[in-house]
C-alpha cells in the first residue's frame, strides 16, 4: 500500500528506504519517487513490472546460451498439456539447462554439483532413484508481488510435471520482492527458490549462481547499465505521469 489504505501505507520515505535497499530495484531505478507515484495512482507501474521482467527473462535465457553453449531451443522449456476442449495447448518456462546439451564437461560437472546441492536444499535426495537427472528450469521473474492462487497453482503443476520429465525446477527471482509465505508455498512444492542477494549461495541467490556456476557476473551487467536504465526508466514515468497537454 503506498500511500493508501487503512493505516496510510508507506510513505515516500519508507518507500524509497526499501527500494533503495534491494539491490536490483536499485539498479533499475524503481526506487524513483515517481515510481512512488505511480503506485499510487495505479497507474501503468503493472506494465513496467511486465516489462522489467520480460526483459531479465531475455538477459538470463540469453547467459544461459552463451555461457553453456546452448542453442534457443535448448536453452527453453516447452512442453504439452491437454486442455478442456479435447485438445492440447504448450507451456512454457523461461530457461533450461539439460545436462547432456553442456559440451563443456568442466561446466556440466560443475552444474550437475550444483544441482545436486539444490535437490538436497529442498530435501530431495539426489541419489534417489526417482530424483531429476536430467538438468533443470527456470521461472525467472523481476520480483513476485501477486497473491494470485490460480498463478501458484499453474506453478506448483509446472514444478510437479518439471520432476516428472527429469528437470529440477527453480525460480530465478531478480530481487528481493516476494512474500514469505510464497517462498514457504513454493520450497514446500520442491521449486529451489533463488532471489537477487548479492551474497548468499549459488543455490540461495540468482546472482551467485550466474557468477559461481555459470561463470558470468549477471549483477555486474545490471551495475554497469544501471545510469542507462534509470534513465529509460524516468522517461517512461514521466510519460505515464505527467498532465495532458493542452
């Protein structure tokens, strides 16, 4: 609640204290005081939400090829579910890593260990003889704000069908913004959930993943773009904000 509600919400302050706190937020700019405003007004901040994240599932799929060796069909996860008609209809998560599509046999050593660690985290036995084998995917979101039930059950029917078909299944979260009752949702469905800590592990952070597993600094490319992205990011708030003209 930003500036609404009941007991008031946050106040600028309090709103910028937080934002400008978690890192990726920071990075981008949308610890702006005109992100602040928008909130308020409701206006168009779920469309840069969308955005921002459309965006960071591109730059990580996009690591994912280049750091693995992948090609775009490789580096995705689609598969096929009946719907209510008869028919079928395609689903799809934001990345994939399959272990025998790794050239490299240092780096396929290396994220198979990892994924072995992230089993045990959310208390898979690895050697088990039901337990993935066959690499993982990833939900990559910018943050993950909504309580939306039909949302985590259509996830928590990814991660079980992502065991199912071999795949261990991970949620690559950009920040820091998701409540904590969804990560204890989640953990329970067996999703390995990663957020944007500049510390932690490679199997707590997405950030320590991408620099310790995949040998690329994902939190030094935001760093380095952040004057570029704020500035977009102004732009646009300026845009959705400012009175009509005459």
């Amino acid at each position: 609640m930003f500036g609404q509600g009941r007991k008031g919400g946050l106040t600028l302050a309090q709103f910028r204290q937080m934002y400008g706190a978690d890192p990726f937020y920071n990075w981008m700019g949308l610890d702006s005081p005109m992100m602040y405003a928008a909130h308020k007004a409701s206006g168009g901040m779920t469309s840069i939400y969308r955005q921002v994240g459309m965006g960071g599932q591109y730059i990580f799929n996009t690591v994912l090829q280049h750091t693995l060796g992948l090609t775009r069909e490789q580096a995705n996860w689609i598969y096929t579910v009946p719907n209510t008609e008869g028919g079928t209809r395609n689903l799809s998560l934001d990345g994939r890593i399959e272990l025998e599509n790794v050239a490299d046999r240092a780096m396929r050593d290396r994220v198979r260990t990892w994924m072995e660690a992230g089993l045990r985290r959310v208390l898979v036995d690895p050697n088990a003889a039901n337990a993935p084998k066959r690499g993982i995917v990833f939900e990559v979101r910018q943050g993950y704000k909504s309580m939306d039930s039909k949302r985590q059950n259509a996830d928590i029917a990814n991660a079980a069908h992502a065991y199912v078909e071999g795949y261990l299944p991970s949620v690559a979260l950009l920040s820091n913004q998701i409540d904590g009752v969804l990560v204890t949702r989640y953990t329970q469905a067996r999703w390995l959930m990663l957020t944007g800590t500049i510390g932690g592990t490679a199997t707590d952070s997405t950030y320590t993943f991408c620099r310790e597993v995949l040998g690329y600094d994902l939190a030094g490319f935001f760093q380095r773009n952040s004057a570029r992205f704020k500035i977009e990011l102004e732009a646009v708030l300026t845009a959705l904000l400012e009175p009509d003209g005459d």
